[in-house]
C-alpha cells in the first residue's frame, strides 16, 4: 500500500507561501534543470506542461508524479493553483479538496477535482481508495498539519528552497506535539534541496 | 578576508530550541559517527573532548572548529554552555558574549569569554579583529536574526535536524525582510543534513 506523503516547497525559513499567497520564487526549482541541453526531461509539469525540463529537478518531479495516485489539498492551495494549471492540470489523478464549500466535481484534461465537505480524513479516506497502491500526496500548510497531529502522515518531503522569506505562512506552525523523523533520502538539485523523511513515531 | 557565518543546528520546524532552552535531540548529531569502527575522528567536541567520532559528522565539525577563529554568542547560548562545556570548553579561540550584564573576562583552557555589553556590532567587530583571515561563527537566535536584518551575514550554516520539536524558538522569526541564498554545499550524514548557504543580497 502506499504512503501518505506531505509535499511542498518551503523557503528556509519556514515558509510555503507570502501572506498575501504570494508563491513567487518559491516554485522556480520546477523550472530550473541541471543543464540547458541536459538528456532527461520531465513529462508533466504544473502549469507549463510544453516546458520540457531537464536533470535532477526533472527526475525528482517525474517520481513525484509517477509514484502518486491521488493528491489531497487545502481549498486555499486549490485556489491559488486554479489558474495557473490551465485546462489541463498536471496532476492526471483523483484530486480531493478539502473545503467548507460544496462544489460539483470537476474534470480537467485527465485531472478529476472532487470537493469533501465532511473533513480531512474523510478526503483522505477517499483519496487512499483512488490511490489504491500508489502514494496520497498531500500539498497546503493548513491539511498538513491537521494530518500531522492526527497522527495520519507517513513521510514529509520538503523541496528547501535557499531563500528567506521573512514572513507568510507557515508550513510547520507550532505543532504543540514532538514527532520524531527519519531522513529517507536528500537530493542536492540546482535551487533547490529535496528533503524526504519518514514519519518515526509521535513522542509525548 | 574570513566570513561571518550563523551556525546553528535547527530542528525541521525552525526552532534551535524548546520554550525551556531545552536542546536534547538537537546536537546528538555531534556524536553520531557513521560507523562504530570509523578511521577518522574529530579532535573537539563541545562538552565531550574524550570522545572520538568517526565519519562525516566528524569531518564537518573538524571543518567547522579548523576554519574559525574567533566566536560571537547571545548570552542565552553562553548560559546554556557553561556548564556542559567544562573546564576545558571547545572552542580554543575568542569567544564574544553579547550580553547587558557586564562581567570580567573569563579564560578557560585555552578558550577565553568576552562580555560585551555595547552591542553586536561591537561583538563583531572585536570578533573580526580576533580571527584575522578566519571565519566569525555565530551562534543564538537572536544575535543571528539581529545579524541578517542589519546585513552583516556573509553565510548561514544549518544542520537541519530530523525532527519536529512542536514548538520553541525559532531560529528565523518573522524577519520582515526577504533575504535571497545561494546553497554552498549541501551534506548528509547520520541524523542530520549539513546545509551551507551564502548571502547572495538583500531583497525589497
């Protein structure tokens, strides 16, 4: 069975978006490949699917989208994305958002949006089913740390952007809870730092 | 000319320390060798000089200790230290306490504790004097964000520990200014990542 895996691009100092929801700079590693002529490229990329990238940030992306059979996300990660992923967004699984706002489901290209209302491990309950084996990636600061504390995330992967924001939202704010971690893998890629951890065990 | 490096080692939620300067977990790293059996060993560790490590962790403290030549600390970090440290304490160079209770300087072993009571830029500009050619390490959050926000940091120095701590302080508060870095090199090793930035400007 799959994991479920906490996904987002952090600055240094903590954070995964401006206040204003700004995400500028934040998500260029996306964009950035070792090399202008390098030999691998990715096939999907948010938002600029055309764009072919090459090298480590590409191989990176490639496992994250391959090894991922549904995502669930924060309405407000939903809606800063909405525009950007055009109409046919790069996620091409069941995508879950959580949300105080019924909406019908939706369908983009290959992507299926469907809005829970009921809570997070409800979305969570539905996106583990779409998966089936694959990986739940879960993207927003607010969704993961309502998973983290529930004691429900498997892996945290944190691409560490070198910059320090000085301010916005936190996507580690204080848990009040100790969880302990294992460093699964760090990947060294241009702008970028790809951390993977594994979830050890909740302390007291 | 050396440069003047914040070196801390953080948890992955930002805090170099618990509410109660609690700090276990946080530099077992120090002590983490990659084998039993390693053939090489640091030569100083803070608080426990017999102890002989082996490995990576061991190569980046001798990296760490070698390239130093003068220390500047918050009085929060020196009164933290002075006990575990001992009679014999591991820095071996100048050590510049910022601090607003005046007190004599202090030697111990070949380490030698200036209390400077007119500010940090004064604690820097002894400590550059101090160390000629060698890097200025900083270590407490405060200092270290006191630093940033006035400029003066050439390079950030984490050793990004494994772990969730819930809560603490915060090694990067709302700074209120975006700082851009560029990553110098990054090293994994037993429980911990080795992550080294430069200060590459200062941003709007």
């Amino acid at each position: 069975v799959g994991s479920v895996v906490v996904d987002m691009s952090m600055s240094l100092d903590g954070f995964v978006a401006r206040l204003n929801d700004d995400v500028e700079q934040l998500h260029d590693w996306m964009f950035t490949g070792d090399t202008q002529m390098g030999a691998r490229s990715a096939s999907v990329l948010p938002g600029r699917e055309s764009f072919k990238l090459s090298g480590t940030n590409a191989e990176v992306l490639d496992d994250y989208f391959g090894t991922t059979g549904a995502f669930v996300m924060g309405r407000r990660w939903f809606d800063i994305g909405e525009r950007p992923w055009g109409d046919n967004p790069p996620f091409h699984v069941p995508v879950f958002v959580v949300t105080h706002r019924a909406r019908a489901r939706l369908t983009k290209g290959e992507t299926t949006f469907t809005f829970v209302t009921d809570g997070i491990e409800s979305a969570l309950r539905q996106a583990k089913s779409a998966a089936a084996h694959k990986n739940v990636l879960v993207g927003g600061a607010n969704v993961a740390q309502q998973l983290i504390k529930a004691g429900l995330l498997d892996e945290v992967q944190i691409h560490l952007v070198p910059i320090l924001f000085g301010g916005g939202r936190r996507l580690f704010e204080d848990l009040g809870v100790q969880i302990d971690l294992q460093t699964v893998r760090v990947i060294e890629a241009p702008g970028v730092t790809h951390l993977r951890f594994r979830v050890a065990r909740r302390g007291s």
